[in-house]
C-alpha cells in the first residue's frame, strides 16, 4: 500500500511540474511576450552599439593626442616664427550669373508650371 501511495504522489507531482513547464513555455510565446522580448533585446542591443561608439571615440581622441605628440602638433608655436597666415584655396569673383532677382523662383524652360 505504502508503495502505490509513494509512486502516486510521484505521478501526481511530475505532472504538476510538467504542466506548470508547459503553461510557463506557452506564455513566453504568445505575441505579446514576444514582443516585449525583441524590444528588450533591441534596447540591450543598442546599449551595446552605443557603448560601443563612446569606446571607439574615446580610442579616437586618444590616438589624436599620441599623434600630436609624436608630430608636434600639441606644442604651442615658436615666437620666434612668424604666425601662420590663412589664404582661402580659390579667388573667384562673384558673376552676375551667380546673382538671380528672384531668388524663390526658377527661371528653367524645363520646368512644368
């Protein structure tokens, strides 16, 4: 008697936890747990990529000030040499095909009215 009891108590409890497994697995994939599962793994993925982005930058600047350094760039300029004077790279006069009257307004002969 003592066994038949043990093993049916067994029985009963391995169903219970299996039922119990399946409702869980089942919940986990209705549409709306789904959902909410690929919007927190976009979140977490883009945590990532975005501390990803601050490593690289960081990484970046870091080289920069190495760089500097190896080329002098870093140090300020001798006040013995004269300073650095800016030319803008193209001299063009402005036409008068530059100016238009009304700037709003296209003048092309292709163009549908």
């Amino acid at each position: 008697m003592f066994r038949r009891t043990f093993w049916f108590t067994a029985g009963a409890a391995a169903g219970v936890w299996a039922t119990n497994k399946v409702n869980r697995k089942l919940k986990q994939l209705t549409p709306e747990s789904l959902a909410a599962q690929a919007a927190n793994k976009a979140i977490d993925a883009g945590h990532k990529l975005k501390d990803f982005a601050l490593d690289v930058r960081a990484g970046m600047i870091q080289r920069e000030e190495e760089l500097g350094e190896v080329l002098g760039t870093n140090t300020p300029p001798d006040p013995e040499l004269p300073a650095q004077r800016r030319r803008p790279a193209l001299d063009r006069p402005v036409s008068t095909r530059d100016t238009h009257p009304h700037p709003y307004h296209s003048y092309n002969r292709n163009e549908d009215y």
